[in-house]
C-alpha cells in the first residue's frame, strides 16, 4: 500500500535577513568595477604596455593580500552578514587603480581617482560593511603594492637635439603637447 502525505514547507524567511542596499552602497560598487577598467582601459588606449603590465601585477597582488586576509582573520562586519570585513576589498581595489594613476602618470591626473576611492570607502562604512581599521587597511594594501611594480610613465615630449655641418652649429628644442 502506498500512502501520500501533504505537509506543509516552511521556507526560511529572508525578509529579515536581505541587505539593505543604499544609494551610497550601490555607487561604491559600481566605482569598484568603473575605476580599475578605466585605469587599466586609459593605459592601453595610450599604447602603454608596460604600464598596462605594471597595473595587472599590482591588481593581482592586491587581490591575493586582500582575499588571503579575509579567509584567514574571519571578522565579522558591523553589520553581522559575514566574517570577511578585514580587509575592505572594494578599498583596496579602488585604492589601487588610484595609486596606479597617481605613480604611474602623476598626480594631477589621479586626483578625481582618489576622490572616487574615498568616496568608495566612506561608502562601505556607511552601509555598515566596514570600519574604519578595514578601510585603513585595505588602502595601505592596494596603495603599497604600487610601490613594488608601478613606474613613473617616460613619455617623450620633450627633446633637445644638436648638429652641426660645414663650421655651423645649431642646437634646437622641441615639446610636444
């Protein structure tokens, strides 16, 4: 004989447990995809191969460090959604492509990076994702490993040149803007 029984299945209730994802929130982490593609996007349309190489070994080490620390130190986020809060990944990311501009091509051109990143930061302390120690940590993290693959970018704009023929002698300048 074979019998059926009807029970009814309780599915567990998520309405409680379902981030909030502010506006804040959202604009971090559209930066955090945005900031590195434009770097890395900025540095290949100059034809900067070497540059484009400095930043893929850079965002490599930064990502490892970063990952490595959240699986091995478990802190839980000020909001209690996981054990992976130290370091901030999405700062050390944008920290990264910031510094990256910052060494590679100077500072004037890193500027509006930086106000990205900080806003990407202050971004994740406001949706409770981080404290300020995870963002600390997570810039120092993604800043520092430019400093051991990123170099100043020898563009050649300008040039001096000399030549002389038959007893003349000319030196000449040139910049190109």
């Amino acid at each position: 004989m074979i019998s059926l029984q009807c029970c009814k299945l309780n599915a567990q209730d998520t309405s409680e447990t379902q981030p909030i994802i502010g506006t804040n929130q959202k604009i971090g982490d559209v930066i955090l995809i945005a900031l590195p593609v434009a770097a890395l996007g900025t540095t290949l349309l100059k034809g900067d191969k070497k540059g484009a190489w400095q930043f893929t070994k850079g965002f490599v080490v930064t990502e490892a460090v970063t990952y490595g620390l959240k699986m091995s130190i478990n802190k839980t986020r000020p909001d209690q959604s996981n054990d992976n809060s130290f370091p901030s990944g999405h700062t050390s990311t944008v920290f990264h492509s910031a510094g990256y501009i910052h060494r590679r091509y100077g500072f004037k051109y890193s500027i509006p990076a930086y106000l990205l990143a900080g806003f990407t930061a202050a971004s994740r302390i406001d949706s409770k994702k981080h404290d300020i120690l995870d963002i600390i940590a997570g810039a120092a993290i993604g800043l520092g490993s430019n400093l051991l693959f990123t170099t100043e970018y020898q563009q050649k704009h300008m040039q001096l040149s000399y030549s002389s023929f038959e007893g003349n002698h000319m030196i000449g300048f040139s910049y190109k803007f």
